[in-house]
C-alpha cells in the first residue's frame, strides 16, 4: 500500500534538490533517513522532513509494517520563482531568481 507526502513551494533551488533526492531514491526509509541527516546540504533537512510525513501517513493509514518501508518514488518538480532586482552602480539593476519547488515522496510496502 502506497503512502505518499508532499511539500510545496519549498524555498530550495529544484536542481540542487535534485541531487539530494537522487541519494535516497530506492532506499529504505531508515537508511534514507541516515543518509540524509548526514548529508551537509540544504535540502537534505526538507526532504528528510517530507520522508518522515509520508512515514506518518503511512502508519495513519494502516500500513501493516512500517519498518518494510522502502522510497518508491521522489519528485522534485519546479515552482514558480520569485523575481526581484538589485540596484546596481550608475542606475543599472541586477535581476535575482528566487526559485521553488515542489517535492513528493511516495513509499510503498516490500
């Protein structure tokens, strides 16, 4: 029985997301877990938190055991991006992309 969490308009950059995410895709939930609170990137602290939601929903729905739990899928995908201006010397202006993103875990049963 499948379980699945997902988390929107994370101020994260879905590139870098991405390769944080493709650390854990397959995994066990535990090992993923592990993985991921040892990881010194940014967005391993979402995606781990997103992980321990699904886990959760997981366990609301019935799941008959949660330690069989592996990552069947991750998702990042890209939300809108914020854009804003810096100002610059002699009137000029820099544009700054704020990017973010969506991202879905799904767990399913061994």
């Amino acid at each position: 029985m499948e379980a699945s969490a997902k988390l929107k308009y994370a101020r994260l950059s879905p590139q870098k997301t991405r390769l944080v995410v493709d650390m854990v895709r397959g995994k066990d939930v535990q090992e993923a877990l592990n993985i991921l609170k040892f990881s010194p990137q940014r967005p391993a602290d979402v995606v781990a938190k997103v992980m321990r939601s699904a886990v959760a929903n997981a366990e609301q729905k019935g799941v008959a055991d949660v330690d069989r739990l592996f990552v069947k899928a991750v998702l990042v995908d890209q939300g809108p991006v914020l854009k804003r201006f810096m100002p610059r010397a002699q009137g000029r202006a820099t544009k700054i992309r704020k990017p973010t993103s969506h991202i879905t875990v799904v767990l399913d049963e061994k």
